[in-house]
C-alpha cells in the first residue's frame, strides 16, 4: 500500500483517464468545423454529443458490475480500444451517421474508464489518502481537455479534420500498451475476487447500492453540479465565446486553458474539504451549485456582450463544478461496502451526464427553433438566441439542488439512527465561534 508499485499503478490509470477526457472533449471544439463539414444544424450538431453522452450515462451501471467482476485493467484496455476505433471513424467520416457512429464508439470507451481507475484507489492506497487521490484523478483526467483545447485545436486549424483526430486515434493506442504492460488489478498478497455470483446475484448487488440513500445522493450531487461545465466545455461553450460574445479563437483558447488550471487547482482543495469535512459534503455541492446559477445570470442578463472578466469569472465557477461532482463518488464509498464500490459509482456516475445530455440537447433545439421562427434575424449562434438556450440550465439546477435537499434528509436520520448527528451548520458555526471566545478569553 502506497509503495512505487502503487504509484505506478495509479500513475498509469490516470494516463489512461487523461487520454478518454481529451477523446470525450475533442468535439467540444469542431462545432463550427463539423457544422460545415456534415452541413449539420445546431440541434444535428448537439446529437453527436448527446448520443455520446446517452451512450456513456447507459453504460455506467453496467460499467460498474462489470468492473466489479473483471478488474479495471481489463476494462480500462476495452475503453481505450473503442475510443481509438472511435476516433479513426470519425477521422475519415464525411456524413452525419458516420460521425455520430464515431462519437458512439468513444462514449462507450470513455465510459469504461473513470470508474475503472476509481475502483483502483481504495485498492491500492490507505482509507486516509483515497479522498484527496480521487480529487486528484479528476484533477489531472483535466489534462487531457487541455490537449483537445490547445494541441489538438492547433493541428486541427493547421493540417485539418482527418490528421488531428488520427491524432487522438493514436493517443489512444498508446494508452491501450501502457495498461496491457503496466496496470496490475491488485496488489500482491491482495485476495482475489470472488468467482462470479450469476445474474441474481448482480441484481440484489444493484438492488442494494440503489436503496442506500447514500447513493441516491451521490448521484444528484454530481447531476447538479457537473453538468453546465459539462455543456459548456464539451459542446457550446466555444460557440458562444465566438459567434455569441465575439471573442478571437486565441482569447478562447485562453478561456479554455483557465478552464484546465482552475479545475486543477480547486482539485485539492476540495479534497481537503472532503477528508476534513466528511458531514459538510452536501453543503458544499448546494454552494457550488449556487454559485453557478449566480454566475450564468450575470453573463446572460448582462446588457450586450459581457467583458472579458466575467467571463472568466463563470470559467472559473463552472470549472469548479468538475472537482466538486467528485464529492458524489466519495457518498458513493462511503456509503456502500469495498465489494460494490464499482456499482454504486456507475450509479453515482449517470447523474452529470444525463443531466448533460439533456442540457446540451435542449440548448441545441431551442437554438434552432428560435432560427426557424426568424428570432434569431438569420444568426443561429447569435447572443440573444444563446441567452434563451442557455437559461434551460437553471431548471436543471433548481431541480437537482432540491433533489440533494430531500435525499439528505433520507442520509441524516440513517446517519442519526447509528448514533451520527449532524447538527444544522448555523448552529455549528455559533458553537465554534463561541467555543474560540470562551479560548481566548480563558488565561
């Protein structure tokens, strides 16, 4: 436990998360490229991702019980496989079936390969450090969105589509010989899994992690939090940052890259917040999720385009979106035994992307609809038509923040019923603060 072999080990899974993030985001930025290419509209346009999301979200549960049953080193090298044949379809599609078709092969890799490397750190690492690594993971996978916004952008605009997805195709190779070489499914002495229990057995295994409230949180906290940094870096925020806001293709780039370092950066912090303050983790998500709404608000209700500030003030906020859905996965161990930590994150894991897939599929519709009826004056990704779509986040958001509230009130009295209180924060803080006056004022 925590040996070099350890490291390696979660070195070598991170790799592999890095490269399914770049393969996941790469069509974040070709909207305009592929609307041209496919001569596709907006909503043809969202379907791409939103199928690759479906595709990815389906997948999470059986992903989960799968890797329960094989090991992640077997599945992390299937999900870098279809991600890599994935990207060579893509590469030399010119129709919108062999594209979409493309994007449906890297969903489902992409899909077996977060929960995969997840299901590695209790494993290999001590109870005390899996909060702060699962941050971490998440925080370095953001890597990979750096490559597909700045390598990867670059030799799309220098040497076109076909060599830069061949790009990824190869990225994906690579990740496929590392794991096959390097990534061990348990450590030495470590017990083997239990032989296979049948499809009953699978079933109770589901029945179990779904019924324990402590999922069912988990998995509204990474919906609510997620998704709009999701929408935003996969589909259309780089749209709305040219077309909508007018900004330069460097400047984005820009934007984007704070996107990668912001979320980079808030990886440990809310690691830390985690490990320190395990029966605050809700409160936490409802905060961000608050914030988020806040910061969509003060860009689209904004009169005429928004200065360059705040709009890397709402990058900065949906960036933290990204690290504070890991706190899902850490109810998700929390709550359920070592055994059906795999299941119970694939739930967990179907929040954000439904919840994206959703949003970003709305967004593409209401965009075309308002072209089709004339509101847009002949622009489809005009401000004013994108300040519409993109209100259909906070619905998303008032309804996930008033799941967390509701399931929390199922987590607390489980809590209180095995001798765990959680006192309301207010009165917490009054406690603390007054517990510190009665310190200082003792001699």
């Amino acid at each position: 436990m925590t040996s070099p072999r350890a490291w390696l080990i979660w070195i070598v899974g991170v790799f592999a998360y890095l490269v399914a993030v770049s393969q996941r985001t790469s069509f974040g930025v070709v909207g305009l490229e592929a609307t041209e290419r496919f001569h596709a509209s907006a909503a043809e346009i969202s379907f791409f991702t939103v199928l690759q999301l479906l595709v990815y979200a389906a997948l999470q549960i059986p992903v989960g019980i799968l890797v329960d049953r094989f090991g992640s080193r077997a599945m992390i090298a299937g999900g870098a496989v279809l991600m890599g044949l994935g990207q060579l379809q893509l590469a030399f599609a010119e129709s919108i079936p062999g594209g979409v078709l493309g994007r449906v092969l890297v969903g489902a890799g992409d899909a077996m390969t977060f929960i995969s490397v997840i299901r590695l750190i209790p494993i290999w690492f001590p109870p005390t450090r899996v909060p702060l690594l699962t941050q971490l993971t998440g925080m370095s996978g953001q890597l990979g969105q750096l490559f597909s916004v700045v390598p990867f952008a670059m030799i799309l605009h220098l040497a076109g589509w076909t060599p830069a997805f061949l790009t990824l195709a190869s990225m994906s190779a690579l990740a496929t010989v590392l794991v096959l070489v390097l990534l061990q499914d348990l450590p030495p002495g470590h017990p083997a899994p239990q032989p296979s229990q049948g499809l009953r057995a699978t079933g109770v295994s589901l029945s179990h992690a779904w019924r324990q409230p402590g999922t069912r949180l988990g998995l509204w906290s990474h919906f609510t939090v997620q998704f709009s940094g999701t929408v935003f870096a996969m589909t259309w925020g780089y749209p709305f940052l040219i077309s909508a806001q007018g900004l330069e293709t460097p400047t984005v780039s820009a934007l984007l890259t704070l996107y990668v370092a912001a979320a980079i950066a808030a990886g440990p912090v809310m690691g830390s917040f985690v490990a320190r303050h395990p029966l605050r983790r809700s409160t936490m998500v409802l905060l961000i999720s608050a914030a988020t709404a806040a910061a969509w608000a003060a860009v689209l209700l904004i009169p005429g385009r928004s200065p360059l500030w705040l709009l890397a003030g709402l990058v900065v906020v949906l960036a933290i979106g990204g690290p504070g859905s890991m706190i899902g996965f850490d109810f998700a161990r929390t709550f359920n035994p070592a055994h059906r930590i795999g299941t119970a994150t694939g739930i967990v894991n179907v929040g954000g992307f439904i919840a994206s897939l959703i949003a970003i599929y709305l967004i593409g519709l209401i965009l075309d609809v308002l072209y089709a009826t004339g509101f847009s004056r002949g622009e489809l990704y005009g401000l004013d038509p994108f300040r519409i779509a993109l209100s259909v986040q906070f619905l998303l958001l008032a309804g996930g923040a008033g799941a967390i509230v509701i399931i929390r009130r199922k987590v607390r009295r489980q809590m209180a019923a095995q001798g765990v209180v959680v006192r309301p924060l207010l009165r917490a803080l009054a406690e603390q603060r007054r517990l510190s006056a009665e310190r200082r004022r003792t001699p």
